[in-house]
C-alpha cells in the first residue's frame, strides 16, 4: 500500500514535467496582410488569401479591431474600404466567420448597420471596414456590402508559437 503511494506520488510529480517535453505550452497570434495591390470582390478576395496559405480575416475581439485599424492608418490606407471574412448567409444577419466558420460573437458595427439592403439585385451579405463612410460616426467601422463590389482585403496568418520547459 505504501509503495503505491510512494509511485503515485512520483508519477504526480514527474508526469507534468514530461508532459511539457512532449505536449509543449503552445498560444496561437495572428498576423494580418493588407493587399491593396489590386480590389477583388469579396469571393476573389478570400480565395486570394487562401491561395497564399492564409484566410481572409476573422476579427474575435476589440484588440484585434483596433490592432488592424492600427496597421491600416499606419501603412497609409485610412481612405480606403476593407473585405474581412465575415458573411451572413442566409440574409437574417446571422454573421458568420468564413475564414475560420465561427459565428461572429464581436462585432463593430457602423450606426444602422447591418442593414442587409438590395443593392443592384444583391443582398448586402458581405462584411467590410468602412473607411470611406461620409458620416463620421461610421468610418473605421463595419458595414455590410454586396459581395460583388471590389476593395482592397486583409488576410490573416496564424502563427502558433511553443514554449518548452528548459530546466
């Protein structure tokens, strides 16, 4: 019984060390790439990122927001409309992330937006980062837009980065 105990013991002890040998710590960051070479619509634009191994972006919480926005005034593109992966799929504002097919749980959206209008026999059923809004109010934020429209798009890259126990 005691010798059990004594084994039980040094497994509880030992284990977690091991385990972090052969299933390291490991946290997921995003980078994000602003292609303002050439606007696509929406469907181009997420097959583009696709192409170069990434997604276009998926945007989970307000840091992640303002970490883009950041980097759009930053390299110079202020003035200009966004593509994210965001899509409503059924036209009920049901938004949902195509990049990686969660629901949208953060969203910055535009006063009155989503208002999912008929725009040339379209639905508005795509999400963009609305920079070229007129109302104040509503640039930097999100808007939805006819899939059909062509403006530049972001894609992001997830990077996994591990932590190894060194001692």
């Amino acid at each position: 019984m005691k010798l059990h105990l004594v084994f039980t013991i040094i497994l509880l002890l030992i284990v977690p060390i091991f385990g972090q040998l052969y299933s390291p710590k490991h946290k997921i960051t995003k980078k994000f790439f602003l292609m303002t070479l050439a606007p696509a619509n929406w469907y181009r634009a997420f097959f583009h990122c696709r192409s170069l191994g990434m997604n276009l972006a998926s945007i989970s919480s307000r840091e992640e927001n303002n970490q883009i926005l950041k980097q759009i005034r930053d390299e110079g593109h202020g003035s200009k409309d966004f593509w994210i992966s965001a899509m409503d799929l059924l036209d009920g504002n049901d938004f949902f992330w195509m990049g990686n097919g969660k629901s949208v749980t953060f969203a910055d959206w535009a006063p009155g937006q989503p208002s999912n209008s008929l725009i040339r026999g379209e639905r508005e059923s795509c999400v963009h980062i609305f920079n070229t809004a007129k109302d104040a109010s509503s640039v930097s934020k999100w808007n939805d837009r006819v899939c059909s429209d062509k403006i530049f798009f972001i894609c992001e890259q997830e990077i996994t980065e591990y932590e190894y126990c060194t001692n």
